[in-house]
C-alpha cells in the first residue's frame, strides 16, 4: 500500500471530510477522492460509504486507519533514525481528565510550542473510559487516565502505560460534623453511614471506591448524587445534601472539612496510555519523553511527593 494513501486515509479519519484533508495537505478533493480509491482496490475493500451527500469511513476503513498510524509512526521513526537531526513534526491528538491536562500536558504544551513549533497537540477533556474508547477507535493518539489503588484499572494488551503521578484523597464533609470523627477509613465512614454521598457521573471507579470502603464498615451508601466537578462536589456538601471523596490536597471552602482515609488509604493514579507500537512516532515520544521527566524524584507530580502536591489544588479531576 501507498504511504502517501495510508496518510490521507488517517487524516480523513480525523478530520472528517476530504475537502478538509485536501486543505490541511495542500491538494485538492478529487485527488483526495482518487487516492481514497486506489487505496481500497489495494486493500481489497470498500474504505468508505455513502452518508447522505457525504462519506465516512466503513468498518474496514476505520480498522486500516488505525493500522495506518501505526505505519506511518514506524516510517517517520525510521527516516529519524536516520536522520536524527529530523525535527519531529505532526499533530498529536490528546484526550484526558482536567487535571492531568492542566498540570501535565499545559506546560508540555507551551515548552513545545516554542521548541518543537511542527509539533501541534489538540486537546480534547474527558473521563478515563471515554478517552480509552477514543484511544482504542484511533482517534486520539494519547489517552491520559486515572484510577484508584482500591479500585484499579483492567489491564488492555491493546496500550502500553506510562505511571504519572499519584495523590491521596480524603473524605469531603461539613466541618460541623467533622468533630470528634477519628480513626481509619471504615470509622470514618461508619460515622457517616446515615449520609447521602456523592459519586461522579462520568467514571464507575470513584463510586467503586466509596462502596468498597462502605461494604468494609458493614452499610451500603446511598449515592443520591453525582458531579464530576469538585466545586460542585463542595457545594453539594456546604447545601448539607451529601458528602464525597476529595484529594486531601484541595484548599476547600469554609465550613468544607477533609478527614483522612487510612487502612486502607484511597489514592488517585494518573497515567499516560498509548496504543501497542504507536510511541515510537516522533510528537508521541518526544511527548512521552517529556511526560516522563516531569516525573523524575524531585517533581511536585510524583507519588513520594504526593502529600506535599500543590498543584491539583482546586482542579477538577
């Protein structure tokens, strides 16, 4: 198969219509159009189908597009191998949950601009499991995840995984009701037993946690409300209608109280996913690369300095 083809395949898989492809690579839609065309006689099927007066991608030409950023990661590697002086150049397609885009992926984004200006990054915020699904259909080419260590997430052959930090988390309740609460996370959550909580609409792993916690203190907690927003988690418990899992590093509001979950603790845990094979694409390993040195000892990010991070201070997750 024609390169050349497999990258107007894989753009179209992004941007949606040839006219924007042919725009985005300076040719015009016919050519487009005919590429897409030889490109499904050498596959030996149909690559796309009639959508109204449009087209979009079948099956099969979803699954080769898939294929072809992976081909094309492994070709501009090799010409970097032998070329090491290459600039990396292409658009990195990124999905991932609020905080690790605002205190990971940000500053990445602005050291890359001004070191690396062919390498465009297009940022798109979701939960763990939508950003997986979009990593897995190739729609994004880096997927930044979450999970609990009491609730951990299922290994997939399909990624390969790259650990980013962690952070504990503390129970989110009104300071009123705080006093005299001691002891560890099944005491703690005893006391609330007869309480509302509140859960996240978006992700099954911070409910998960909150019931495995509660079924180890003997009740089941009524989870009447879910947010996926952590001011709106603080507001729901400042209204007295529920309480919630909170990182203990959050600087809450007056009348807000965290109390410490331990034996067990609760931690969060960020990481970096990609698809089997794909790092090897120069903007996905100089990405990566950096990802991975802001992880080192010393940074605010990492787990041994997690009790001391400042930096998801009233961000969201």
């Amino acid at each position: 198969m024609e390169i050349r083809r497999l990258e107007l395949l894989l753009e179209l898989s992004r941007a949606g219509s040839m006219r924007e492809v042919a725009d985005l690579l300076g040719t015009t839609t016919s050519t487009v159009s005919q590429q897409i065309a030889m490109l499904s006689k050498e596959a030996g099927t149909a690559l796309l189908e009639r959508e109204g007066r449009n087209v979009r991608l079948t099956q099969a030409g979803r699954r080769l597009a898939a294929h072809a950023g992976t081909i094309l990661a492994a070709v501009q590697a090799a010409r970097l191998d032998l070329d090491p002086g290459a600039e990396p150049a292409g658009t990195l397609r990124v999905s991932g949950f609020v905080t690790a885009i605002r205190t990971s992926l940000m500053p990445i984004i602005i050291r890359l601009a001004e070191s690396h200006p062919g390498v465009q990054i297009v940022v798109q915020e979701h939960e763990p499991a939508e950003a997986l699904a979009l990593l897995g259909a190739g729609e994004v080419d880096l997927a930044l995840t979450y999970d609990y260590n009491l609730a951990p997430a299922h290994a997939d052959a399909r990624f390969d995984s790259l650990p980013l930090w962690s952070t504990p988390w503390s129970l989110g309740v009104l300071t009123d009701e705080a006093k005299n609460v001691h002891g560890d996370a099944l005491a703690v959550f005893k006391a609330f037993a007869g309480h509302d909580w509140i859960g996240n609409s978006r992700n099954q792993a911070d409910e998960d946690v909150v019931r495995i916690i509660a079924s180890m203190a003997g009740f089941e907690p009524c989870l009447r409300h879910k947010s996926d927003s952590l001011d709106l988690v603080e507001d729901l418990i400042l209204a007295g209608m529920g309480i919630g899992l909170l990182p203990s590093t959050r600087r809450t509001q007056p009348g807000v109280t965290l109390l410490p979950l331990t034996q067990p603790g609760v931690t969060l845990r960020a990481y970096a996913l990609t698809r089997h094979g794909s790092s090897a694409w120069p903007p996905l390993a100089l990405t990566l690369a950096e990802l991975a040195r802001e992880q080192q000892p010393d940074s605010p990010f990492s787990s041994a300095g997690s009790t001391a991070q400042t930096a998801v201070n009233n961000i969201d997750p």
